[in-house]
C-alpha cells in the first residue's frame, strides 16, 4: 500500500474534500473529556491537543479559539513524499488564508478558517 511519491503526481490528483462540521483545536491536561471523539489528537508537554467537532467542544465545555473546516485531500500521499506541504501552504499563502495540516498514514488533512473553506479549496484546485 505505498503512496505516492511524486509531487506533480501529487498536486494533480490531490482531490481537495470538505468535510462536514466545524472543528476546533482545544488542550487538556490528560484525558480526552466523556462525550469528545476527536479526530486528531497530539501529545505536547504542555497537554493533550484535541481536533475536535466544535458541537462536541461546547457540549464539554472545552475552551478553544480557532474554528475550522476540515479538507482531506484523497490522494494517497507517501509519508516521505517530498514538497507537497510547501506547495500547499504556498497556494493558501499567496491566497492570505492560514492552514495547519495533518498528516494521517494515507492521506493530508487541512484545517483552514471556517469562513474560508470554499476560498482555500479554490486555491488548492488551482495546483492540480
């Protein structure tokens, strides 16, 4: 199940998807909270990070500031695929549009401003 590799590969068979919601980032000290299913979760000295359904974040009450739309990008990207990352963030730069991205074991996962999800899927539909 190798991924690709090659970066103009890449761009051309991204396949930008919004997903449903609106996602936020949030920490706790240890234990993801009753009721919180997150989607990402990263283990940082100062915490717990959590991606998270913003519905679900308000329901545990969980504090956060940033909300999200969350792009998947459906080409199988290898792990140590070379360039992919800063074509992407040079797209969503030039377009003034913040990202944090994820990568997954198959596939790169985008978090960009809520209010500007249909702008960034623009830009990343431009590189393809």
């Amino acid at each position: 199940m190798a991924g690709e590799t090659n970066l103009q590969a890449l761009l051309r068979n991204m396949s930008p998807v919004l997903n449903d919601g609106a996602y936020v980032f949030s920490i706790v000290e240890s234990d993801i909270p009753s009721g919180v299913h997150p989607v990402v979760t990263v283990r940082e000295q100062e915490g717990l990070t959590l991606v998270v359904e913003q519905s679900e974040a308000d329901t545990a009450g969980l504090f956060y500031e940033y909300v999200a739309a969350w792009i998947t990008l459906e080409v199988h990207s290898a792990l140590e695929a070379v360039g992919l990352t800063a074509a992407i963030s040079k797209a969503l730069t030039d377009a003034g549009i913040s990202c944090n991205v994820v990568a997954g074991y198959t596939h790169d996962h985008l978090f960009v401003p809520e209010a500007r999800a249909q702008e960034a899927l623009a830009a990343l539909r431009s590189l393809g």
